[in-house]
C-alpha cells in the first residue's frame, strides 16, 4: 500500500506540475499577444498623428505660399513704368499685405520682379529726404529732375544734396523734384510712404500753381534716353509758361567722338578722383599709382547714341595724366566698357590693387548690386574671380553728395536763368 500511495503522489505531483506549466504559457502567450496588440495600437496611432502633423505641416507651407504669393503680385502690379488711377491703392495693398506676412512667410516672396528685398531692406532712413511735392510755388520755378533711386541714405545725400545746394544758390527760386522713374516712385511710396513727382505731376503742379518762369535742372550724367524723354515731357507744356530753359546735364555736351572733351566732363573726372584718392589714403592719383592701385569709375552705360561720352570720360582721364584711372559700364556699352573688357585693360596696365565706384549721380541699387553685390556677376566678385588682383575695395558714393559736381549744377542753373533773362 505504501509503494502504490508514493506512487499515486508522483503522479499527481507530476500532472499538476505539467499543468501550472501550462497553464503559465496559456497565460504568457496572452500577456504578449495582448503587448503586441497594445505595441500596434500604439503604432498606428503614432502613425496616424504623423500623417495628421505632414498634413497640417503642408497646410501650412501652402498657406504661407499663397500669401507669399499675393504679395509678390502685388509689387509685381506696382513696379510698372506707367502710373495709373489705381497706383496710390495698390502701394498701399502692397505695404499692408507685406506686413501682414510672418518672417517666415516674408522669405518665400519671389516674383517676376519681387523679392523680400522689395520691403525688407534697410536702404536708410527715408524721412530724411524731401519729396519737394509742396504747392505755394509761386511765379519762379526751379524743377530739379531725376531719375530716381529707392535707396534713401543716397537719395538724401546725394539728389537731396544737389536740390539743397541749387536752393541755396537761387533763393528767389522756389525748388521741386520730380523723377521720371515710375518703378521707383511708387516702391518710395509703397515702402516708405514718401509721394514723389513724376514728370506730368510736377508740371501740372507747376501748372496749377500758376508758375510763369520754369527753369528745369537734369541731374542726368548726358544727353542720353531720360533726358530725351524729359525734353519731350516739357515740350507739351511750354505753352503753359511764360518761359521755359532747359539747363545743360552733368557732362555737358556730348560730341561727336570719343576724343570730344569739355570743361564740365575735366571738372567731373577731377572731382570723382580727388574724392576716391582722398577715401582710398592717398594724396593724389599719382601716389595711387606708384602703390599699384587703380580707380575703375563704373557708369551705366546706354545703347543710345550718347553712350560715347563713356569713351570721352576715359578720354579725360588720360589727358589729365591719370594712367590708373578706368572707365566700364554695368550694360556694356560701349562694348569697350564691359567689366570683362576693363578687367583686361586694369590687368594689362599692370596694377594690381582695384578699387571701385559709381560713375553716377547716385549710389543706389547699381552700385550696390550691380558694383559691390556678392553675386557671381558683381563687379567686385568679377575682378576677384579673376584672380589677376590683390585686393579689391568698393567705394559706394553717388556723384551728387561731391561739392565740385553741386557747384557745376549750380553753374548749368544760372546759365538757363540768365537765358531767360536775355
């Protein structure tokens, strides 16, 4: 009985112990079927909350593009030639979409011609300048006209500058502005809420002012296509006025040919060289050049017939004695001034040190970008691609902002004046 009774305890030792072991794995394969349902859930949540975050996230990127994208159609609108009923509106929608966007949004803004650039750089303090749109002429009218730039720093300085000075100079003269850059007046305006004249607006302002003696100043460099277009702009109102006198631009005359000089174009190349030898740290053109430096003067150059005043500046240069003196324009033409073609001459005269600067009334966007920018196709980054020069150094200086040149506007003033008086 007592082997059969231990045996019968194995037994049932032995059928329970295979049973809790069964009954563990049973209870183990639950546990992790239920982890593995538990890991999937969670899985496809997070799935879900992925594809929910793109989702939103691509939302977003198209909201920020549409904005972007109303933006830039509407400076697109607005840089335009012509002025219309609707330009003072759209300048506004402009500036008031452009603020609404955030930072993020402003950076996505690219158009035919818009940029962030358009609002968001910082060209300077635009209170400074005076639109001289005021009415209260009187009988003697003094219209400086322009071209125009967006860039305030240079607009007070250096088109604000000569308006001072020829203000000055002729007090019973009473001075307004006017520009014949459409795009640019409205982008002042749009920008920085400043109203300029164009052509038809100061003459009609004139006009309405019952102004009888007109006397228009050009700041224009020659007698190139603007001041064409300003001539043609006046001859429809000269009936208007009891006298009307064109004075003479920057350079004068142009010439027939490339060895054609003047008192107005010796007066400007020795006025921009004293002004570039004096910020480089020499004491004159000829110490310049004993240190291996030369002055590139970059006009902007013209394919109408004027454009060889270019070549009579160089011309200029060469007979005051200035072999390190350089002159290249930014469109190339004449072809003789091309950055390639100035690069060679610089490179073929043997210096090897390079500054550069604006052969214009204003330093403003093309003396900025097209000069001193850092793109591939600047000047500057040019001349340093090149790899024939030591140093390359900008000089970002407007013509306008240099006494001697204030002076001859003041001279080509009076010449008018005294013809009216003849």
């Amino acid at each position: 009985m007592k082997r059969k009774t231990l045996l019968a305890l194995l037994l049932a030792t032995s059928m329970a112990a295979s049973m809790t072991v069964a009954t563990g794995s049973v209870a183990f394969a639950e546990t992790e079927e239920a982890t593995e349902e538990t890991a999937d859930d969670a899985e496809a949540t997070d799935d879900a909350e992925a594809a929910d975050d793109a989702e939103a996230t691509d939302d977003t990127a198209d909201a920020d593009k549409e904005a972007a994208d109303k933006v830039a159609a509407l400076i697109d609108a607005i840089y335009v030639q012509e002025r219309n009923d609707d330009t003072d509106a759209q300048c506004k929608e402009a500036k008031e979409a452009w603020d609404a966007l955030t930072d993020a949004q402003k950076e996505l803004v690219e158009g035919e011609e818009a940029s962030p650039e358009y609002f968001g750089r910082d060209t300077g303090d635009a209170s400074k300048d005076d639109p001289r749109n005021q009415d209260e002429i009187g009988e003697n009218e003094l219209l400086v006209v322009s071209f125009g730039t967006s860039f305030n720093d240079s607009r007070a300085e250096d088109i604000k500058g000569i308006e001072d000075k020829l203000a000055d100079a002729f007090p019973d003269w009473s001075v307004r502005r006017a520009f014949t850059a459409q795009i640019i007046i409205n982008h002042v305006q749009a920008r920085d809420d400043e109203a300029i004249d164009n052509m038809q607006q100061a003459l009609d302002r004139a006009v309405a002012n019952g102004v009888k003696n007109l006397v228009v100043q050009p700041t224009h460099l020659m007698h190139g296509a603007e001041y064409d277009e300003m001539v043609e702009a006046i001859d429809e109102y000269k009936d208007k006025f009891e006298s009307v006198a064109i004075a003479e631009p920057m350079l004068g005359e142009v010439g027939d040919d490339a060895t054609v000089i003047n008192d107005d174009k010796a007066a400007v190349a020795q006025a921009i060289t004293d002004e570039a030898v004096k910020e480089a740290g020499y004491d004159s053109m000829e110490a310049a050049a004993e240190d291996g430096t030369a002055f590139v003067f970059m006009g902007h150059g013209t394919s109408h017939g004027a454009n060889v005043t270019y070549d009579q500046m160089q011309t200029q240069m060469n007979e005051l004695g200035f072999t390190n003196a350089f002159i290249g324009t930014v469109e190339g033409e004449p072809e003789d001034t091309a950055c390639e073609e100035v690069i060679n001459k610089v490179k073929d005269a043997g210096f090897k040190k390079v500054v550069l600067r604006p052969l214009m009334v204003v330093a403003g966007d093309h003396a900025n970008n097209d000069m001193a920018g850092d793109d591939d196709d600047s000047w500057k980054s040019m001349f340093e691609a090149s790899g024939e020069f030591d140093s390359i150094d900008c000089q970002i200086a407007g013509l306008g902002r240099i006494a001697a040149v204030e002076d001859l506007y003041v001279a080509h003033t009076q010449a008018a004046i005294d013809s009216i008086a003849k």
